[in-house]
C-alpha cells in the first residue's frame, strides 16, 4: 500500500481524507464525462491525489467504467477495497437498481487492461459517428439522430489525449482530414446531429421522445466541438428564412433547440423573447388544457434545470404581461402562472402583475385620476393587495413631479377603497415610503407613520409587517437615526426568519447590510451582499440594488476593481423593465473608474451623461464627485468636460431642498461636494467657512463627521496658526472613524479603504505642523494620530480606552502624560517616526525613573532603510545551519548599528530599555538586534499601546503556567525531542516555582483547545509552527483540526484544509479572555504587517483586547533547537522576578555564546517588556 498510513491520512501531509479509509471510493466513469476519460488514459486515477498537498497518495480508488450499448459494467478494484471484491460487486449492483439498471459488474485485473477496454469502446463510438457521416444525404438525418454526445466525448478524448492511443479517420470526397480541418468538420457533424433531433421530431405527436431526456444526452459542455454552436445557430437560422410552416411542436423544438445551444455557449438568444413565449405556452397548456392537451405538451416539457438555463428574467416578465394582456387575470391563470414563475425560479414577477394589466393602458393626469383608476379596479376584480404595486405603476408622473402633498393624499384614498384592513394600510404605507425616499423626503414619512411600531401593525402578518418596517427603517437610515434603524430592520429579519425565500426578506437583508456598512462594520455588509447574489429569488431591480451597495462596501475596503466590476454588472443588468437605473449605474461606474484611477474611462462616462445630471442625488452626487476628483487630479482638463457652474447651482438647489425636508444626508452630501469645489477654485476662506457649517450641522443633528472632513478642518487650523484648534480636530479622528470602520471585524481590511481617503491629508498635515509645532507634543501627536487609527477607533467606541490613553485624546501626548510611563529604575527610550509628504523624520523621547520627559530630534540615517528592510527579511527567511556566514555582515547594516549607536548613546545608557515604534515604509526591521550590544529592546503598536499598559506596580502575581504542543505531521525526532525537553523545562520549572501548569498536546491543542489554555493560564508558552503571509496580512500559529495535526507540506498552504489548522490575529480578536503573557516558538509569530496609513496587525494587536500584554516570539523562521532553550531561559528568569526586557535580553546574550547571532536574537518583544 505504498506506505499509506493505516489512519486513513495522507502519507505526506497527514490529511485525512475518505478517499484513505474503509474501501477507499469508488469512482464511476461514463461514456459522457470527458474529464474523467482523459484522466484514465493520462493514469489520473490510478492513484488518489491528496486535496491538501496534491500529491499521489499510493492508493488507487475503486474505477468502475460503464457503457450504454450494450449496457456493461466493467471495473478495477480499487487499493484498500481489494480484500473486499465480492462486497464491491454488491455495492454496485444495488446502486445500479436504484438507477432502474441491471447491471452486472466484471472485474478486470488491472488499469491497463480497463484502458484498453474503454480504449476499444470509444474507438467504436467514433467509427458510429463517421459512418453516419457516410450516409448519403436522404438517410443522414436518421443516422444522425442516433449521435449524441457519447461520441463527440470520445473525439474530444482523442483530440486531446494523444496517449489515448485512439485515432480519428475522417474523410471528406476521398481526401484525408488533418487537424484544424478534421476538427471543422466533426464540428459541422455536431452541429448537423443537433439539427437532425429537430427534424427527426417533425410530425411526431403524443408517443414522441420526451425532448428533455433527448437535449441533455447531448448537450455536455466538455464534448462540444469548437465551432460546433456557431454552425448550429447558423442552420437553424436558415430553417426559418425557409418560411416553413411550423406547428407548435414544431416551433418549440426548434426555439428549445436554440435556446439549449445558446445557454451551452453562453452567448444571447437571438430569439429569447419568443422562446419564452413558447414556453410559457406549453406550461400553460400542462396545467389548464384538456387530456388531449396534455398529450400533446407533456414530450415537450423541460426539466426545471434546463428551464432555468434557457428563459430569463426580463423575458418571464415580458411573458406574464402578454399572457395576461391587460385583462384581470382569473384565479387558476394566476395560480398556473405562479407555478411557472416558481419553476423558472423568478417567484417574485408575480408581484410585479399589475403593471401588465389595465394599468399599463391608464394614463393618468394627477391624484384624482389615479384614485378613479384604484376604484374601477377593485370593481373589475383586482386583488386589495395590489393596491400597493398599482399605486407604483402609476403614480410616476406625481412622483417625477415631486408632487408629495398630491401622492400622500393619494395613499390615504387608496386605504379608504378598503376600510378596515389593516393589511392594505401596510401595503399602501410601504409604497409610499419607498416613493418618499426616492423623493429623499423620509421625515415626512415618519410624520405620517410614525417613527415607531403603531398598535394596529402589531395584528398583520410577518409578510405584511416586513414591507413597512424595512421602509420605516430607510427612513430612519435617512435621517441619520442608525441605531434605531438598525433595530427597525433586525426585528424584519427575526419575523421572516422562516420566509428566508421571499423577496421581502432578502430586500431586509440588503437593507441589513447597507446598515452594518453605515455604522462602521463594512467587512461584514460584503459577507451580507456577496451571500444575496447567491440566491435566486434576488433578480431584476433588487439584484441592482445589492450589486450598488456592495460596490460601495468595496470601496470603502479599499477594493475599487471590485467596485468597477459591480456597477458593471449593475449597469449590464438595467435594461427592459429596469432602465430606469440605468443613469444611476452609468454615473456610479464612471465614479468607481475615477477611483480606479481610470480617469479617460470615467470622463468618457460622464461627458455623455452631463445634460442628464439634474438634482436627483443619487445621480448627482456621484457625478459631482467623481468630476471634483478628476479636476483634483488632473491639471489640464479636457474642453469637453463638465460644466462647474451649472453642477455647482444643482448642488446648491439640492442642498436648499434637502434642508427644508430635514434630509440631513442629503444636506451634508451636498454641502460637501461644494465644499470640494470652492476649495478647488481657491476660495479657502469660504471652504472654510463651508466645512465648519458642515462640522456645526454634525454636532446639531448627532452626525458624525467623515475623516476626511476632520484632517480638512485640522488642516486649515495649521495654516490658521491657530496649532490647539488643529490639535482639538485631530483628536476627533478616532470618533470619527469609529462612525466609518468601528463595528468592523477585518482592521487590515478596513484600513486599506481608509488609505486613500486619509493619507494625503495627513501627509500633508505632518508637513505643515513639522514646520509650525511649537513643542514635541505637537510632533508626537501628529505622528502618532495615523498609528492603529481603526482599532483605536473601535476601543474608544466601546469604551475601552485606558484613562491614560483618553488623557492622550483629550489633551494631547505632553510629557506629564508619559511620565506615568516611568520605569522603576533607569530609563527608558522611545524611537519614533513622523512621515510627511516628501520627507520623514526621527526623533527619540527619553523618560527616566523620576518621570522627567524629554525629547530630541535624531540625524536621518543615511541608509536606505526601505531596502535594508526588504533585504534583511529575504536574508533572514533564507538562511540555515549549514550557510556559512552572517545574514547581518553586511555595510548597510554594520551602518545602521553604527547610526543607532551614535543617535542614542547620549540618551541611553548601557542596560537602559529602547521601544521601536517601527515606520510602515520599513517595518520588518530588526532594530532589536542592532540595539542588542547596549539595550533591551521591544516593539510596539504606537503611544496609545504604551499608555494603556497597566502600572507596573498593579500588575498581579502570575500563578499559572500554559503550554500548548503542536507537532506537525511527520514532525522530525529533532523538533519532536525539542518540544518534549521544554515541556519537561516547564513542569519543573512550576515545581520549583509553586504555580499551576495547564496544558494542551497534539491532537487537544486545536482552536478550542487553545482558547481554554489562554483563558485559564496567566502565562502561555506555545511550543507549534507558525505561518506568516504578506498579502493576506496574516501571521498565524499552525494548531490541530478535527483530530488531524498540521501539515508543514508548503504545497498545503494554499488549501482550504490548511486555513482550517490556523489561528491568527482576526481569531484572536473574537476571544474574551487570554494569557497576558505568551511565549511562543512558532516562526515569525513575532512579526507585525503595518497596514494602510500606520495600522499595526500581529499575534499580540489581535490578542491584546482579550488581555494579553506582551508576545515574546520568533522575528523570522527561527531553528526549534536553538530557541526553544533561549525561549525556555527567558521565561524561567522572567518568571523568576526579572523584567521580560532583561530576561530576553540575558537569554539571548547567552544563546549567543553558543549559537550564530541570527538564531540567538531570534526572540523579540512586543508590547509590555516590564
């Protein structure tokens, strides 16, 4: 068996998979699946591939081929089901019977010989197909209808396997075809065989072959021919230019036919409308004809598969109109309708119904007309709850009129048509509110419903309550009132809990997302809508809307290709019923090309929509931005470009309107777009005054200001000289990106969508203040106001700040604030950086142990610190045991100690403590190593992280030690033996010691496992791999899953079932309580990604909310033999009374008696070194 595991896990990974346990799987072939015919002739099933690692396993599954005529049953008996042949046969007997077959499996004795059966068998499939193509002309057709895709399975199989050992002897008038022409004509041959089942079906009737069963054996995608569509649509086209008289049967089979091949090329159907038509027609005549109808249909009915393939959105729609054909429709046509519609999987048209009945032909003049038009309705039979879709389809004219008085007047009328029903009042109140935030007039909705739930809804049903309260909550959302519409649509999602096909709970799930979005968690609004566009029951109008506000989720991450790619589709799509959006879709794609820098596309975009650009918001603010963003960036704008005076009075009009209708979005949106605009003209002294009655309306009416707003407004101040009114906006920032990412789970994420909106301003901040502060506060504050801004947004909006750190937000980082920072002996020195546009500095603050603060700026290093960065990580993830030499013996670094050395020893002393505040253009450094000569050394996230570390005389006595193991599979003797001696270390080491040891080992140490063990110990030492990647942002500990250890394979990393044996920073930010201490041993853990404009992610950032204070940890890939007993020493003098600062310190010094300094100051610090 190869050396397979008896575990049933893969030999080189340790992956369990089925495919290694029991009998192995079976795996069946037919004459049909191309895929699987290559892979027999290529050998790809004469051994299993592992899912994780992709390598063979040694373990062939059980392959049974079989054929249709005859109908055999041939197969190889697979590694582990060997010793079980007789039970195999038995499997695949009665598995055959449930198939309605009788088959009777053969065993053959090997790969070899199947392959030379199969061999023979799609060599005679082929020779069927070219005598067919023998035939003369009159009896083609009937040769023909007997090809199906069997045989063009067996050519692709010949064509792309030349191994297969099976050759294709076409002849066309006594010439011998060879490649691309051989393959025309096979294509021509499936075009021809397709058209010949339409002919082959002409004049059949009831007996007739149900057409379903015929399309599927020969529609497969892998056996279609290149070429092959093309031709067909070609033939049947000139079928109909014949102008043959077509029966209905007929007609059916050729659009079918069509409609197939089309849905198989993935191209449009010419002919859409009218098969659906047909369609329509037949299903109709299933359900509501006599028995001799049914007859004649029940051949041509297709399944639900092919059905849904076929026949559109738009085109159902279109169909139930002509079908009811302005006409009120009886009971048993709807009810036949609502069959099909639910069929085609478009359940929701029938919502739509009256827009194709008397309505259409209406033409109302205003509110008095269109009451009349409800009457006769409901007198001609129309349904009450259609009241509300009949007030949509006509009331466009009052609505496009902005004639609010008239349109809520009307909704009164169309309640007292029928008194006394609650359930009509809900439909009414629903289409009005969704007219009124069209119009962008929501208070005057809440006016007349109410901003909370009434008495009488509390009787209608979750279908009819869903409606209205989804549009008391756009309401809400409206007016800025988040929490509470928030709320409004949580309470829609629990009652239509068991409606979760209804089109009603997916719009509250669209209006969920879109408010997670708005309170700051736009990671999870993508999990929302990305889920939405999953389901089929969201099309047509809905399906724009979740593809809009997605778009604008991306953005707000940072993802503006996705962001084009969705007003793409959103553009695609707003066509036929829905081309009312079309203008929306087009301006928002010109917007989201701006943001991806594709200036030429999105001007070409908004040039053609310029006289449409009215004052609807959602089309003008988009457009307005996107031109403020194209003028901001590009100096030579094109003459054709827009018109600013004509966009400015629009948004001046709009600004006026959404003030005296108390839309305070709308109001702000506006009045920052003019902003915008003055600035560009250089008026600052009225975009100033401009963006403080922006900021002065936030604080009136609760909104928050965008941060954007906040660096604008800090900004001015600078340029003001006015330095304390600066310092008072950029201390807003993190309140204010708590409105935008303060609910967020995914920080990096977040952070990368701030970047663009928020580092110019701050760039340019530093570069003003640098030049204006008045004292080292200043310069503290600006560079540390961009470190960690999202994750410190989130603490302060859910009150987690420590004292010391609100201190910092209140009043600035003076030195009586760092003075808490005071060491018990010595001193302690802080190395920061402060970047602006163009330039970045260094500077050193020093705080000794009476709590005097001082600060200096430090010479620029003359080494190009980026590219030392850079090299040093690749040096560092490349070097082992057996390179001679040191990663570190180069210039460029010898020049960076000799820098730190010379900036710092007139601050320092020797067994003094420095903190890097590491520069996101070089983090990676290893500053800890250059500092290792004179000072302990640790890393941390910025000011905020230092100040919110306790006192060190509160810290409370450690009283308990955990260790987590978790070997990899086919972990070697050497890191095996390494785990064992420090576990060993640790279990004396509590001995001596007198505190409680908890562990967790192998198999028990999975996520759970690991969460107890930091809940319960104080302490953690982890004793595992770890796994760092640079474009996720991840730096992981590799843990057990399901019973199964990790894999160390690297052709594992990428897999599904490796994301499963990893714990990382994201997990770590859901945990409630962890160890304040952890030492790990896993590779890498002890480095940090800094994201977007100073976002700091590692181990410790996403720990650090569940208690833990400090990671001491491996740097770069580190040799477990030679950190395990510096990791060991560090923690037994820590643990031992020494500061973690001097007992890594010691540890390392003394490694490095023994050990290459690259494995010796392998270790680092993060956060607390006391």
């Amino acid at each position: 068996m190869s050396g397979l595991d008896d575990s049933g896990k893969c030999p080189h990974c340790g992956h369990a998979s089925e495919a290694l346990s029991g009998q192995g799987i079976f795996t069946p072939v037919s004459e049909f699946d191309v895929g699987l015919l290559q892979a027999l002739f290529i050998g790809g099933l004469d051994d299993f591939e592992c899912d994780a690692c992709h390598r063979l396993t040694g373990v062939r599954p059980t392959v049974i081929f079989i054929a249709e005529c005859p109908l055999t049953c041939f197969f190889v008996v697979g590694t582990l089901a060997f010793p079980y042949q007789e039970d195999v046969i038995e499997d695949i007997r009665a598995s055959s019977k449930t198939l309605s077959l009788n088959l009777e499996p053969q065993p053959l004795p090997d790969m070899d010989a199947l392959r030379d059966l199969v061999r023979n068998h799609l060599r005679s499939n082929i020779d069927h197909l070219i005598d067919a193509l023998k035939e003369p002309e009159e009896a083609r057709i009937k040769s023909l209808v007997q090809i199906d895709a069997r045989h063009f399975a067996a050519v692709r199989v010949a064509l792309n396997v030349p191994q297969s050992g099976i050759h294709i002897h076409c002849r066309v008038d006594g010439r011998q075809l060879t490649g691309e022409a051989s393959i025309d004509n096979l294509a021509r041959c499936q075009a021809s065989s397709w058209i010949a089942l339409w002919y082959s079906r002409l004049g059949s009737g009831p007996t007739a072959p149900n057409l379903d069963d015929q399309l599927a054996r020969r529609f497969y995608e892998a056996a279609v021919l290149p070429g092959a569509a093309e031709y067909a649509l070609e033939m049947l086209a000139q079928i109909e230019q014949s102008e043959l008289s077509l029966s209905f049967p007929a007609e059916y089979c050729l659009e079918a036919l069509r409609a197939s091949i089309c849905a198989l090329a993935e191209t449009d159907n010419p002919s859409s409308g009218s098969w659906t038509m047909l369609f329509f027609k037949a299903e109709m005549t299933l359900r509501l004809g006599t028995d001799t109808d049914h007859e004649f249909v029940s051949p041509l009915i297709l399944s639900e598969e092919r059905a849904r393939a076929t026949v559109g959105y738009q085109d159902a729609g279109q169909a139930v109109a002509n079908i009811v054909a302005g006409k009120v429709p009886p009971d048993e046509i709807l009810d036949a309708l609502a069959e099909i519609v639910a069929k085609l999987g478009y359940p929701q048209i029938l919502t739509d119904l009256a827009n194709t009945t008397y309505l259409r032909a209406a033409k109302p003049q205003n509110a008095a007309d269109i009451a009349k038009i409800l009457r006769a309705a409901l007198d001609l039979g129309a349904k009450p709850e259609w009241l509300g879709t009949m007030l949509a389809q006509t009331t466009k004219g009052l609505t496009n009129a902005r004639s609010i008085d008239e349109l809520e007047w009307l909704a009164e009328e169309a309640i007292a048509l029928v008194p006394n029903s609650p359930e009509v009042r809900a439909k009414v109140y629903a289409w009005l509110g969704s007219t009124l935030k069209t119009l962008r007039a929501p208070k005057r909705f809440l006016e007349r419903i109410s901003d909370t739930v009434q008495e009488w809804e509390f009787s209608l049903s979750p279908p009819h309550k869903a409606p209205l309260w989804t549009e008391r909550s756009n309401a809400l959302r409206m007016l800025g009132r988040f929490d509470e519409a928030l709320a409004m649509i949580k309470a829609v999602l629990e009652i239509m809990h068991d409606e979760r096909n209804k089109s009603d709970y997916c719009v509250a799930c669209l209006n969920y997302a879109i408010l997670l979005r708005e309170t700051g968690a736009p990671d999870l609004s993508v999990i929302e809508l990305e889920g939405l566009l999953s389901q089929a029951t969201v099309e047509g109008s809905l399906r724009i809307g979740v593809l809009d506000s997605l778009a604008i989720a991306y953005h707000m991450m940072g993802r503006t290709a996705d962001m084009v790619k969705c007003y793409e589709r959103s553009l695609k799509l707003a066509v036929g019923p829905f081309s009312d959006r079309a203008l929306a879709s087009r301006v928002k794609l010109a917007l989201s090309l701006v943001f991806d820098d594709r200036y030429d596309d999105a001007i070409d975009h908004l040039t053609e929509l310029d006289p449409q650009i009215e004052a609807d918001p959602t089309i003008l603010f988009p457009a307005a931005s996107a031109w403020l963003t194209i003028h901001s960036n590009i100096k030579d704008m094109p003459k054709r470009a827009f018109n600013r005076t004509a966009l400015k009075a629009a948004l001046l009009r709009t600004a006026k309107f959404a003030q005296e209708e108390g839309n305070i979005p709308d109001w702000l949106g506006a009045l920052r777009l003019i902003a915008g605009f003055t600035e560009l003209s250089g008026d600052r002294q009225m975009a100033v005054s401009i963006w403080g009655r922006i900021a002065q309306i936030c604080r009136e009416y609760n909104q928050s200001l965008s941060p954007i707003e906040v660096i604008r407004l800090a900004r001015y101040a600078y340029l003001n000289n006015d330095n304390d009114l600066a310092h008072e906006w950029l201390l807003k920032l993190p309140e204010t990106i708590a409105s935008h990412a303060g609910q967020a789970t995914d920080v990096a994420a977040v952070a990368m969508g701030l970047e663009p909106i928020i580092r110019r301003g701050l760039d340019e901040i530093a570069s003003i203040a640098w030049d204006k502060a008045e004292t080292f506060n200043d310069i503290r504050l600006i560079a540390e106001i961009r470190r960690n801004l999202v994750s410190r947004s989130q603490r302060y909006l859910q009150g987690n700040l420590s004292s010391l750190e609100l201190t910092m937000l209140e009043d600035g980082i003076s030195n009586e604030v760092l003075a808490a920072l005071a060491p018990l002996s010595g001193r302690v020195g802080v190395l920061e950086w402060i970047a602006g546009r163009g330039r970045i500095a260094c500077f050193v603050t020093v705080i000794d142990s009476a709590g005097e603060v001082y600060a200096q700026i430090l010479e620029y290093p003359e080494t190009d610190l980026a590219w030392l960065a850079e090299k040093m990580d690749t040096s560092l993830r490349a070097w082992h045991r057996e390179r001679p030499g040191d990663p570190f013996d180069i210039p460029q670094w010898r020049e960076l100690e000799a820098w730190l050395s010379r900036e710092l020893t007139p601050h320092l002393k020797e067994g003094d403590h420095l903190v890097i505040f590491e520069h996101e253009r070089f983090v990676g450094l290893p500053w800890h190593v250059a500092a290792a000569p004179y000072w302990s050394c640790s890393y941390a996230g910025g000011w905020a992280s230092l100040l919110a570390l306790p006192s060190v005389k509160t810290k409370p006595a450690k009283t308990s030690l955990g260790v987590g193991i978790v070997p990899v599979y086919g972990e070697s003797d050497e890191v095996l033996n390494s785990f064992q001696q420090s576990l060993a270390h640790s279990k004396t080491l509590i001995e001596q010691l007198g505190l409680e040891l908890f562990t967790r080992e192998g198999k028990e140490c999975d996520r759970q496992g690991l969460i107890e063990l930091l809940a319960q110990a104080d302490v953690c030492k982890l004793l595992c791999h770890g796994r760092v990647s640079l474009f996720g942002f991840e730096v992981d500990l590799m843990l057990a899953h399901e019973g199964a250890l990790p894999s160390a394979d690297p052709l594992t990393a990428a897999s599904a079932v490796a994301q499963q044996h990893r714990f990382g920073w994201r997990d770590g930010r859901h945990l409630d309580a962890s160890s304040r201490i952890i030492f790990s041993a896993a590779c890498s853990t002890g480095l940090a990604h800094i994201v977007g404009v100073g976002e700091r992610v590692s181990l410790l950032a996403g720990l650090n909310k569940a208690g833990t204070l400090s990671l001491v940890a491996p740097r770069w890939d580190a040799v477990a033999t030679a950190v395990l007993p510096t990791l060991d020493e560090a923690l037994r003098r820590h643990l031992g009374g020494m500061t973690l600062a001097a007992a890594v310190w010691t540890a390392c010094r003394e490694a490095n008696v023994r050990e290459p300094r690259w494995l010796a100051w392998t270790l680092c610090i993060e956060g607390d070194w006391r």
